[in-house]
C-alpha cells in the first residue's frame, strides 16, 4: 500500500473528512499539523504548490485536498494509487 501522508490544521472541517475517508478505506497515514508551524505549512505549499489545508500526498506525489480525494475515490483511481 501507498505511503500516505496528509498536511492538517485542528480548525479545517475539511481535514476531519479527509481523514475520515482514509480511516473508511484502512488507510495507515501520517498526519502533519501545521496549525502553529509556518515552517511546515511552507513545506507543504511548496511541495503541493497550494495553500490550502487539507493536502495529501500519497507516495510522495500530491493528490489534492479532500474533494480531490474524494472524486479520485468515486472514481476507483484512489485504490490504484494505495496500490490496491
């Protein structure tokens, strides 16, 4: 399975749902909150070159927030992509 990881902040609703769609799907991620960080929250602009919260990346290579997620998943893509 694909190495999951995914850039928070404690406030964002939309962050909650994303990681709640993980969880459905058993998906193992590393969370990384950037609510007080501006360091981290620079590392991941720079990395999903957005500037919203939530991002996610799976092997390294960005997917989007959770309305991405979520499309990718209707679609059957996510699984490819966790390697399933």
């Amino acid at each position: 399975m694909g190495q999951v990881r995914i850039y928070t902040t404690s406030y964002c609703p939309y962050c909650r749902a994303a990681k709640a769609l993980l969880r459905r799907k058993a998906v193992q991620f590393e969370e990384i909150d950037v609510t007080d960080d501006p360091q981290l929250r620079a590392e991941m602009e720079k990395l999903s070159r957005r500037m919203t919260v939530p991002q996610i990346f799976i092997d390294g290579e960005p997917i989007g927030g959770y309305d991405d997620a979520q499309e990718l998943d209707a679609s059957g893509e996510l699984d490819r992509l966790l390697g399933r």
